[in-house]
C-alpha cells in the first residue's frame, strides 16, 4: 500500500545541509496500523509529509497503491491527497472561523457533490467521533481532544485508505490521548484503514502492529 | 464553495467589513466622476445649434444695469451696430444682450398651458442667423418690418417647444410673460419660429429651453445691447481687434469696450466646466491607487494569518489552482458586496429624482463604469496575494513550532 525505497531528504538552508532522511526503505500493507518512534528532530515528521505527498524526496522512490507518484503533477497529487489520505497533527490545524461542522467539510470542498450530501457526510464523520452534539460550536469553544477529534472527523470524512497522524495525542493530557487512541485503533480494526502514527509515547505505540524507529535520519530498527 | 466562502466572509467580520467598506467608497468615487465624466461626452456628442467659426464680441461696458436706460442709449447702440457693420472685414454683425460660451445667462419662467416652463432668453438683431448659422426648422426667422409689429415676435429653439408646447404646432403660439415688479410689461409675445436646439452655455452643457427675442433697434422702449457679435472675413488679423475698438469708441465714448474672438470664450468654458472633472479623475485614480495597495497590503496580511489555513487546504487536497482561485473568488465576492452596497445607495438618486439632469443613460453609464473599474482593480489587487498563496508549501506551512 505504502512503498518507500532508498528515499533521502536533504534540506538546504544557506550554508547548512541537514539530511533529515537518509536511505529509508519502508513498506506498509493494507490495514496495517504502524507507529514511527524516535527523538526530536530525527525526521519522523519529514516521512510522514513524504508518504502524504506534501513534500519530495530528494532522492529515492515513493509509491502509493503500486503507483509511483515522482511523475505526478500538482493537480494528480492533489487528488491523491484527497481521496486516499487524511492527515491528522499534533496541533489540529483547524480553521478557527470555522464552525465544526464546516471545518470537518473542508476535504469535500474539492470533490464534486452537493452541499447536503457534503453536510450528511460531515455530520456522520462527527458522529464517528462522538461529537454530534459539538457540530455548531467553534473550535476555540473545545478542549484540546474535541478537537482533535474533530480533526480526525476531517481526515475521516472523506473515507481514505490511508491516515497519517503526526503525534496525534503530544498536546494531549493521557486520558484524552487514550480516547484519540481508541478511536484510531476502531478505525482500523473495523474499516480496515491503513494508519502510520508519529508518537514519543511508548504506551501508544504498544498499541500498533509494528513500531519503526528512526535515529538522525536513519531507521533502527 | 460559494456557501463556504460566505460563511468565511462572514465569520470574519471585522476584516471583511473593512474591505467592503473600501470598496464601497471607491465605488462611489469612481460612480460620481464617471458619471460626470458620461455627462459631460453625452454632451458633447449632441448639436450644438450654432457655429463659432470666425465669430469674434465687441462686449459693451456701460457701467449701468441693463433696466436703466435712456432711448439715447438705445440709439448709439443702433448706430454703433451700423458703423461695426460698415467695416469690409465683417461679414455680418448682430447685437445680442449675451454671447455663447458666456457664463452668465438671462433666465425667464412662464406658464404655457398651465404648466411652468423654464428657459433662458437673449434679445437679438436679426442678422444673428447669420452669424451664428442658426438652422431655421420651422417657421421663419426675424425680418424686416418685424420691429414695427404690435406683438413681439420671438424664436425658439426645438427643446422649448417641446417643453412649452408638445405635439402641437409651436409657431402662432402665445407667450405671455409676468412683468417684473414695477416694470412695465412687455408687449406680448408670439412665436415665429423654430431654430434647432441652441447650446448657448457650449458642448459641454446640458439641453436646455432657449427664446430668441427680437431686438427692436428703432424702439427706444428697447434696451441698448450689451454685445456685438461679428463675423469677420476669414484672414482678418487679430490686429483688427484694435482698430475695430477704435471705431467703437469714436462711436461711444462714454462706453468701454472689449473684442475677444468666441474661440477664446470656448477654451475658457471649457476649462471651468473640465477642470473639476479633470481634478476628480485625478483625486480618483490617486485614491484608487491607494485603496489598490491597501488591499493588496490587507490581503496580503490576511494570507500570512492564515498560512496554516492554505497549508491544510493543500493537504486535504486542494489544487495549487484552486487554492488561487479561492483567494480570487474571496476578493470577488467581497467586492460584489461593497458594489452591491454602492449600487443600493446610488440607485436612490434616479428612485428619489435626486439629480434631474443626469439621463437614465449617463446614469447607467457611470454605474457600468464603475463597475467594471472597481472589480478590475479588486481582482487585480487579488491577483498577486493569490499567486503567493498558492505557492505556499503544505509541508512548510503545518511545521510545527
Ligand atoms: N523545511 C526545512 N528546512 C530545513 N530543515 C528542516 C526543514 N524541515 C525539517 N528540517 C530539519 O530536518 C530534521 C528533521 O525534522 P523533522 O522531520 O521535523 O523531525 P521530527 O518530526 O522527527 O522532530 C530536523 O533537523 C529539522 O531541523
Ligand atoms: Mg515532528
């Protein structure tokens, strides 16, 4: 499902050269849920937007379904993300000028259907996540794992194969982080998406099939 | 997309106020100049009823009001016309108590067929038509014996008798005009006929009504004129202006006299009725210039708050082009609320008859003007904030720290 082989990540900033990936060969089935583990700064992030097709490699390959993406262009990728990935980060990223509801609508916005059918799916993604009760409110009227489960209604709702959590629950008090937690594991245990969660937390990652560890752009492990 | 962009709009109220509130007062401005500016063409394209070519004034300087006069007066005017008209570089000369391009004016108000009409009026020689070339549409003009007649024959132009008259035959009709306080009355006046419609004020005034009165020289009830006007052979030096001067005051010396060919009064109506058009165009375009850049400044602004907002949007899967297009129909849909806004309080002009002389055209015109310049700078001042936004980069905008 996820395919990575030999890929590096250099980034040039003036005079200093940081690789922040460095000959990573990674692959991850369908239904798989894996978790990336590793110090601060040692570019668990930098995978992650690489397997999200937010950025490039500088060298090496990365494939999604079987299909290399190096030749798409920026309107293909933009499908891509949209269709077969939902993003999930430690800092929600919601729009706060957005009510609920219309924040979870966002990733329908770029698909063609109605404003009602766009709505149905909005609220039965809130559903999923508890809160449908919450749907009017603003994000800053929430606590923190409201609206990270919010956030995980919009990576949701548009029914990808694949979420991408970039330390989903570091902002988190644990009994917020363990509701997080359970709901990415019913998601994948019973609609079978393919989960790669970022954490720090050994208890979280405990929870996946298979931990991988990196270490100044290099994997461990 | 449209509903989202609206609740945006609309959740950001105070910064979305603010650029519906720019965009409504450029709106106005443009709207006022360009409707002048309309008025002022609609104007010109239309006949101006007479022509200037080689018309030079010999203006009269009595230092008296025009009511106070004596028949000698009336009688050194006639003969100071006669000599003026002996002069082999004249064609022809009238006498008229105003001249075109001239800045004031003889009003006179009347009711004609119970209704009140309102025109401005000149008393005229007869050899007027002829330097002037006024075109005659129906009727006759002024002829000899015509001084002698017991009524007062006058001509008037096209839109007076419209106004006055309507459908109906204008020439024969009656005009009775309401002596001033103690004033002796006029005698009555009767229409001869009808001239094309006569600009007096030049091509960039609007239609107005105008009444030709007949100048009766050999009646010393009459008025003595307080202008000559000459048409001169073409070639005439200018140097003809002195002698002609001379020759009036050997006629008059107690009178002072100024020539001025009709082109150089032309130029000066122009100035005055463009330069106001000219300085609002100018104030405009600079108060455009600067509601461009603050809105380029303020989007700009906004787009760098909301970096991460363009980063999610990216990473959700909107296009690099529909991440443009968004910002693009954001301006446009704040712009067709400040026009919207402008288009409301601007319509009660012609709802509440607010400025008569603006025509339905002119009007519709400068709103037409104003709306395409308004959101040609807007999608403009959109379009380089947008480019930015759309080269935001997802990873680099959802970095944490
Ligand atoms: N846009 C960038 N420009 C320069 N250096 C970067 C950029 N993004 C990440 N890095 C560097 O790459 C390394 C890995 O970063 P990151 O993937 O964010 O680490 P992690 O998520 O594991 O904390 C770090 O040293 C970071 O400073
Ligand atoms: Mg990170």
């Amino acid at each position: 499902m996820i395919h990575l082989q030999e890929v590096s990540k250099l980034y040039r900033t003036d005079r200093v050269e940081t690789t922040a990936l460095d000959n990573i060969n990674l692959d991850v089935g369908k239904g798989e849920f894996i978790s990336v583990m590793g110090p601060s700064g040692c570019g668990k992030s930098t995978l992650l937007n690489l397997i999200g097709l937010l950025d490039e490699p500088t060298s090496g390959k990365v494939a999604l379904d079987g299909k290399a993406i190096d030749r798409y262009g920026d309107r293909d990728l933009a499908r891509v993300r949209n269709e077969r990935l939902g993003f999930i980060f430690q800092q929600f990223h919601l729009v706060s000028d957005l009510s609920v509801v219309d924040n979870v609508e966002i990733p329908l916005l770029y698909r063609k259907m109605s404003n009602k059918e766009r709505r149905r799916a909005a609220l039965a993604a809130l559903d999923r996540v508890g809160l449908s009760s919450r749907t009017r409110h603003f994000p800053t009227q929430l606590s923190g794992g409201q609206q990270q489960r919010v956030a995980i209604a919009r990576a949701i709702v548009g029914r990808p194969g694949i979420l991408l959590a970039d330390e989903p629950t570091g902002n988190l008090d644990s009994q917020m982080g363990d509701e997080i937690m359970s709901i990415l594991e019913d998601l994948n245990a019973n609609e079978k998406t393919t989960i790669v969660m970022v954490t720090h937390d050994p208890r979280m990652a405990e929870k996946t099939h298979r931990v991988v560890r990196l270490f100044d752009g290099r994997q461990v492990q | 997309m449209i509903r989202h962009l609206f609740k945006l709009v609309w959740n950001r109220k105070r910064t979305s106020a603010l650029l519906i509130l720019e965009i409504f007062f450029s709106f106005l401005v443009v709207f006022v100049v360009a409707t002048l500016g309309m008025y002022c063409w609609d104007n010109y394209k239309r006949p101006l009823g007479f022509s200037i070519k080689n018309v030079w004034q010999l203006r009269i300087e009595t230092k008296k009001s025009d009511d106070q006069h004596t028949p000698e007066e009336s009688a050194t005017f006639a003969r100071l016309l006669k000599e003026v008209k002996s002069f082999d570089a004249i064609e022809s000369a009238a006498g008229a108590m105003g001249a075109p391009y001239e800045f004031g004016q003889y009003q006179s108000g009347m009711t004609i067929h119970h209704h009140d009409v309102t025109m401005e009026f000149n008393e005229v020689t007869p050899e007027l038509k002829d330097v002037l070339g006024l075109r005659l549409v129906a009727g006759r003009w002024f002829q000899e014996g015509d001084e002698k007649l017991s009524w007062l024959p006058v001509v008037i132009d096209r839109d007076l008798a419209r106004d006055a008259f309507g459908g109906q035959e204008a020439i024969g009709q009656r005009l009775d005009e309401p002596a001033p306080d103690g004033m002796k009355p006029k005698p009555g006046m009767r229409v001869i006929g009808v001239v094309d419609d006569f600009r007096r004020a030049g091509e960039l005034s609007g239609p107005g009504n105008y009444r030709f009165d007949l100048k009766r020289l050999g009646n010393p009830d009459d008025r003595p004129g307080r202008i000559i006007l000459v048409k001169v052979r073409s070639g005439t030096p200018a140097s003809f202006e002195e002698t002609l001067m001379a020759r009036a005051q050997g006629v008059a010396p107690e009178w002072s006299f100024e020539v001025k060919p009709l082109t150089q009064l032309r130029e000066s109506a122009f100035r005055l009725r463009l330069t106001p058009l000219i300085v609002g165009g100018i104030v405009a375009f600079f108060l455009l210039l600067m509601v461009g850049l603050g809105l380029i400044g303020v989007l700009w602004q906004n787009l760098l708050q909301r970096t991460r907002e363009i980063g999610l949007r990216r990473a959700t899967g909107a296009s690099r082009a529909e991440v443009h297009r968004q910002v693009v129909m954001e301006q446009i849909l704040l712009t067709t609320l400040g026009v919207f806004l402008g288009t409301v309080l601007v319509a009660q002009i012609p709802i509440l008859d607010l400025i008569g002389f603006v025509s339905g055209r002119v009007f519709a015109g400068g709103l037409l003007v104003a709306m395409v310049s308004i959101y040609l700078l807007s999608i403009l001042c959109a379009l380089y904030p947008s480019a930015m936004a759309a080269r935001v980069q997802p990873a680099d905008a959802l970095r944490y720290e």
